[in-house]
C-alpha cells in the first residue's frame, strides 16, 4: 500500500491516535494524512498539526450518515487529484453485555458504530478510492477483533460488541468481492489486545506495537489477503523461535554462570544466522526470553508464573513481523540488546 493519502476515524485516542502518530513518522509520511474526531480540539492531534502540516483533522460523529457527502466533499478538497488510498475504519465501541443484561437498543448501538458506519463510509468513499485505485494499490482496512471470531468464541457473552465485529468481517468480505474489480483491496484486521480505553490496562500490548505491526500488515495486502481477518501482522505465515535468556545477553552486567551464559549467547548467534539465510524463504527467527519464570530451572524467587509468561509470548510471537527478525525479544515484547 502506497499510504500517500489516508483517512483514519476514530483518531483522538487509542489505537486511531497512534496510527497518526506513527504514519507521521513514517518515512515516506502520507502527503494527505485526514484524522476524524468527535471534538472540536484535542490536544494531541493539535500538537501534531502545529507539526505537520499534511495533518488534516476533521470533525466526524460516524453515527451521521448524512454528514458523510459533506465530509468526503471536505476531504476531496484536500485530497484533490491524488484520491484516497487508504480509509481505515478505525472508530468502535464496546458495549460489554452478556445474556440477562443485553438489550435490543445495545445491539443496535453497536450494530450502527461498529458495523454499518464502516459500511456506510466506505460507500461514501468510493469514488475518491477509486481515483487512487486507477493508479496506485488502495485498500479499506476495518479494524475488528478477534472477539468477532466464531470459530474463536469459547467464552460467549459480550453479545452487542462481538456481533458487530462478527457482522464486520462479513461487510469486509461481501466488499472485498464487490471492489475486486475496481482494484480496490479490502481487509478486516485485529489489533491485538492493546492498552487503550477499550482494551484496558490489562491488555497485552502496548498502541506502538500493535500500530507497527498492523502497518506492516497493510502494507503488505496483496490477492491472497483480500476480505481476509487478518491477525495483527501476518506479512510472514512461519517463524521459528528460540527460548532464550537475558543471561546471555552482552549487555547485562554480570559474572559467573558460565555454561549457560555462554549457550545461550550462541543460541543468539544461531538465531541470527538463521534470520538471514530464512529472509529468503520468508521465516522469522527470533530469540524470546520467557521472563524470570517459576520453574524448576527459574525457582520459587523467579519474577513471573508460568501462565504470565507463556501467555505473554504467545501474545508477542503473534506480533512477530520482519523488524524483529534476527533479534532477542522479551516475552512482553520488548526487543533486548544483545
Ligand atoms: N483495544 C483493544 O484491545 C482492541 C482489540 C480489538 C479490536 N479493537 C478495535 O480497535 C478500534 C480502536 O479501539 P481503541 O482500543 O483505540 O478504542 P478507544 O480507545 O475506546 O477509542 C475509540 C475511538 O473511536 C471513536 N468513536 C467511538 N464512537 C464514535 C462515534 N460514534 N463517532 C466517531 N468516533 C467514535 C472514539 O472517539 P471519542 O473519543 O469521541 O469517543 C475514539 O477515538 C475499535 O474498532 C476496536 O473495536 C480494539
């Protein structure tokens, strides 16, 4: 994807406002970059457009359909003959309730943000997508969730909010089929558990990960992806992961344990190697340190339980992609220093 020319909603916080961020860092940064919010000002997106003068934001309740022809008029205006080649469908809501508590008029709460507004926008947008289409890879990306996974639900509940994505994936299919022949890619792509208001705290990574990753994924679309739900960053399907340790880091202080130090140092070596002469053949390599785990080896005085860590790196080897290949990684998915 060439993200020249990117609309993103739901950009005030969270996931959208890390999107901004990190497109306006990129190099090359879009030349149109157009951010919706809710509000009049915010103080973030202020700060960047006093930076940034290919910031653009524009206020958008996506529940008003009938706004939609005014703001795409607003944003054709700065657009212009370049169109739009990326609009991602990034405002959502959650309403969390379960079997006894939901109501009909949560679900349709749900329904409205979640689903048909991406459906409604992306209407809107196709005329300006196709303008980019006609000379450039175009693509909407609809950020959903696993939680809209039916293969995936073995916990029920949540009624309003997994429906809609379920309903998301399927907007994101129906369109990926009907703007093949326009050239236009369509993608339905979960995030990650991120911290973010909707995430919350306890979620698994942080908006710069899920962020980096979910661009790489974009800009790797191609056929094979198209009306796909695609996890946080599958540009590569396979990768081969060694369980290292930070004792065999050269940057950690500290003497002694000589025979295990020095092992795993290699094993670093061996991921290294192994990361270039993969590169080819599109397999990931990376060394993951579990933590300081209790086990056997780790003892009773280790940091983290073993469910923490494992969990931790299932969460981070999902969010593998190229940039971390050849390097050690903790399992919170910080990249360590050899
Ligand atoms: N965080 C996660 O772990 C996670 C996991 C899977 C999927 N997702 C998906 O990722 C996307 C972003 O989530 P997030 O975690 O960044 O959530 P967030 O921090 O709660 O931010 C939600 C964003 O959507 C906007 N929004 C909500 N209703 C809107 C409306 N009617 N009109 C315009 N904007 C509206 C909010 O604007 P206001 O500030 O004006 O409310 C805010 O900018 C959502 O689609 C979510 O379902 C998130």
């Amino acid at each position: 994807m060439s993200l020249k020319s990117v609309v993103i909603t739901g950009a005030n916080r969270g996931i959208g406002l890390e999107f901004v961020r990190q497109l306006l860092a990129a190099k090359p940064a879009p030349q149109h970059l157009i951010a919706t919010s809710r509000q009049d000002t915010n103080e973030e997106l202020d700060k960047l457009r006093a930076k940034h003068s290919s910031l653009h934001v524009l206020k958008l309740e996506i529940k008003n359909f009938d706004s939609y022809p005014q703001f795409v008029q607003q944003v054709e205006q700065i657009v212009g003959a370049d169109g739009v080649d990326t609009l991602i469908n990034n405002a959502g809501i959650l309403i969390n309730k379960d079997l006894e508590s939901v109501t009909a008029d949560q679900m349709i709460e749900n329904f409205e943000v979640n689903t048909v507004s991406p459906l409604m926008l992306t209407k809107a947008f196709l005329p300006l997508l196709k303008v980019s289409s006609a000379t450039r890879k175009t693509a909407v990306v609809n950020i959903t969730s696993m939680i809209g996974s039916i293969e995936d639900n073995t916990s029920g509940g949540l009624y309003p909010y997994r429906t809609s994505k379920t309903a998301l994936n399927m907007v994101s299919k129906c369109l990926a089929v009907d703007l093949k022949p326009s050239a236009i890619k369509v993608i339905a792509v979960h995030p990650g558990w991120v911290q973010t208001d909707m995430g919350g705290p306890n979620a698994k990574i942080t908006t710069e990960t899920s962020v980096s990753n979910m661009i790489n994924t974009i800009k790797s679309v191609n056929d094979s992806t198209l009306g796909d739900f695609v996890p946080s960053s599958v540009g590569h399907k396979s990768a081969v992961i060694n369980i290292t340790s930070t004792l065999g880091l050269m940057s950690q202080s500290g003497g002694g344990l000589y025979p295990y130090r020095t092992s795993k140092a290699a094993l670093n070596m061996v991921s290294k190697c192994l990361s270039v002469d993969l590169k080819a053949v599109k397999i990931l390599v990376v060394s993951l340190h579990p933590g300081w785990v209790r086990t056997r080896m780790g003892g009773p005085k280790a940091d983290i339980d073993v469910l923490t860590s494992v969990s931790n790196m299932l969460s981070t080897i999902r969010g593998i992609n190229e940039s971390v290949s050849g390097k050690a990684i903790s399992y919170d998915g910080n990249v360590l220093s050899f």
